[in-house]
C-alpha cells in the first residue's frame, strides 16, 4: 500500500479527543518536535497565511525552517515544507512507511504530523512553523511547546465539533503554553477568554487591532492586511529583522487566497472561503476591487458549515452561481446548496462534473468569475485553470 492510499485508509478525526495516540507516536520516534523551535498558529481564518509570511519572513533571516500546513489543495506533500519547497515523494513516502511500522493507533492527522515533526528533526531545521488542524486544545500539533503561539482570530466554525462560540475560544485558546508569548487578533469574548487562559498561565499577551497600511504583500484581499499585522507583531517578538519581515511579505506565496488568474475568458479568482468569516473576507475583497458588473461563481461547500450565513454574506442578487460538489465524504449536494441559493433570491445552476462547471464559468459573461467555497473544491480546480 502507498503512502497516499494508506492515509486515505485512516480516519480523519479519530475515535475520541486526546493527546496520547500523537504522544505515544513521537515518543517511539524519540520526539523529535522537541529538536527545533517552532511557532504554533492557531484560528478560525488567516492561520495559513500567517503561517506562510512567517515561514518567508524567517527563511529570508537566513534560517532554514519549516512549515506544517493543512489541509492541502492538491498533493499531501504541500503539507510538509522546507524553506519554501515541499516534500520530496521519496522523503514522504519514507516518513509515512515509518509512521505505519510503528504499528499503532492513529487518526490520518496523527500520522502527518508526527511524520512532519520528524522530518524536520531529520533535515535539521532551525524553526518550524506549525499550523493546527482542528481548534487547538485537543489538536494533534498541541504535544509542542512553541516559543510563540498564535491565534489569529476567532468565529464560529467545525459548530458540530468544537460547539458554540466560547467553547470554540476555549479550544483555540488551549494552544497557550505557561510563560509562552500570545499574539491575537481576536475581539470581543474570544479575547477575554484568551486573556483569561493567558493569565493563568503566566503569558504574555500581544493584541493586535487593526491591519497594516502602507505596507507591500504579494497576496490579494484586504483581509491579509491583517494577517500581516499578527504576522509583524509575532516576527517582532522573535526578533527577525525588519528587512526580514518586510522582504518576507513581499514574497510570500500561499495559493488559493484571493488567487488571480488571467485567461482567455477574463480574470478569475480563486479563494478558500469555506465558513463565514472567510466569506466576509472574500466579499470585502470583492467588493473593493470588482465593485460593479455582473459575479459569476463556481461554488461548493462542507454540509457541517453555516451555508445559510455564507450564502447570505458571499452573494448579491445578480449574482450567478454554478454549484458543484467538493471531493469529500462531508460534501453538501448540489441539490441542497441549489435550494439554499434559489431560496435566498439568487440565480444558480447545478453541475456535478468539476470539468463541465469550470467550462461553463470560462463560456459565460461576468465582469468577475469566482471559485470559491472548501479547500476541497477549489484544489481539485485549482490546476484546470
């Protein structure tokens, strides 16, 4: 069995919350995340693109670093990243070999990343980057004690397994480690749950309020002025230099946020924006620099999130939808969605073949086209564009 067919044979959340089945993986490998410093990044939207400035902004200090990053759009070794370049298949396929003779229970998650934490021991980095999965708490990466965590922000999301708003701040907040620095940009209860965790754990903490201006990023959208204020303050407290952190946002990459493409049929973007708060993002986006015209979207999304408020935030009346499922088991049917849509006003279509919808988006008139929605359907589209 393969590396990618024996993963896909795990499963992804596991039998119950805890820590021991990560534990007990990386003890047998002689705990390996235990070898670098790392920076652990936690929140509901802007965890992987902060992740990204900073792994950019700390390879550009000259150390070699690592960066843990999930879920990916097309190959599971965008996961697993050394100073920019991902794991070669060789080098993965060894790690996940390595992990399964181990021989011991574990969720599909566990599995990356323990084979993560030892990859970077084995090439030796200086620093890794480690994004959280899930929440935080019970997060498969939380066996780390980071030099800095972060929590970028907090919103209801994964409602079906974190709970309502507080119990997902406790969760987010559960990263916090005694006398660890805590930079957040989170507000209003989240914050004072952080700030409270914070202070029973003796941790400093570094609120940051309001986004960068002036200031170069090589990734579109509003929303990552922000992500590059948290990105600042935690390159700040881990002293990289400032041409470090401004060279680094001038060349960070993260695909799949806000994304452009020119093609022959016009601009098309392509953005993750697959709860709520990223929804908000992607229409602030929109609406700041295609604020007239006609949007055309491909759309697909999770049955587990708040479609009805994504739907009510994302879309305009004339706007046209195309709705086509996402590659996974948690997929929402486009029948479902379509409803969803016609109910709340708006236009839609629904086609099932990926191919066929992405052609038929390129073949109609809009003065915007749009791919958005799950990681899971913008990375199987990503590369058809």
């Amino acid at each position: 069995m393969n590396a990618e067919k024996y993963l896909e044979s795990l499963n992804i959340f596991g039998i119950k919350p805890g820590l021991e089945r990560i534990k007990n993986l990386c003890e047998k490998l002689g705990n390996p995340q235990n070898n670098y410093k790392t920076i652990h990044v936690t929140g509901t939207n802007g965890k992987g693109s902060v992740s990204a400035m900073l792994a950019e902004m700390i390879k550009i200090e000259g150390f070699n670093v690592g960066l843990f990053t999930s879920p990916h759009l097309e190959s599971y070794r965008e996961r697993f990243k050394i100073n920019g370049e991902n794991i070669s298949e060789k080098d993965f396929s060894d790690e996940i070999e390595r992990i399964k003779d181990l021989n011991l229970p574990a969720t599909q998650f566990e599995v990356l990343t323990a084979a993560a934490f030892d990859f970077f021991a084995r090439k030796k980095v200086d620093v890794a980057v480690v994004e959280v999965g899930l929440g935080g708490l019970f997060d498969s990466t939380n066996i780390i004690i980071p030099d800095i965590s972060v929590i970028t922000n907090v919103a209801e999301d994964h409602t079906n397994i974190l709970g309502d708003l507080k119990n997902i701040a406790l969760n987010k907040a559960g990263i916090i480690k005694p006398k660890v620095p805590v930079v957040t940009g989170a507000t209003g209860l989240p914050l004072e749950i952080i700030r409270e965790i914070a202070e029973k754990n003796d941790s400093p903490v570094f609120e940051v309020m309001k986004p960068v201006e002036n200031v170069r990023i090589n990734l579109a959208g509003e929303f990552q002025k922000f992500n590059a204020a948290i990105a600042i303050q935690t390159a700040k407290l881990f002293h990289l230099t400032e041409r470090a952190i401004f060279e680094g946002l001038e060349r960070v990459s993260h695909p799949g946020r806000f994304e452009i493409f020119e093609t022959d049929s016009g601009k098309i973007i392509i953005d993750g924006a697959h709860n709520p708060n990223g929804a908000a993002a992607l229409r602030q986006s929109l609406d700041k620099f295609f604020p007239k015209g006609k949007r055309i979207f491909v759309f697909g999304a999770l049955k587990d999130k708040n479609i009805d408020e994504m739907i009510r935030i994302l879309f305009r009346k004339n706007d046209f939808v195309i709705v086509t499922p996402p590659n996974s088991e948690r997929a929402a049917t486009v029948d479902f969605l379509c409803e969803k849509l016609k109910s709340g006003g708006i236009d839609c279509t629904g086609i099932e073949d990926k191919h066929k919808a992405v052609e038929t988006l390129k073949n109609l008139d809009g003065s915007v086209k749009v791919i958005a929605g799950s990681l899971y359907l913008i990375g199987s589209i990503r590369n058809m564009i």
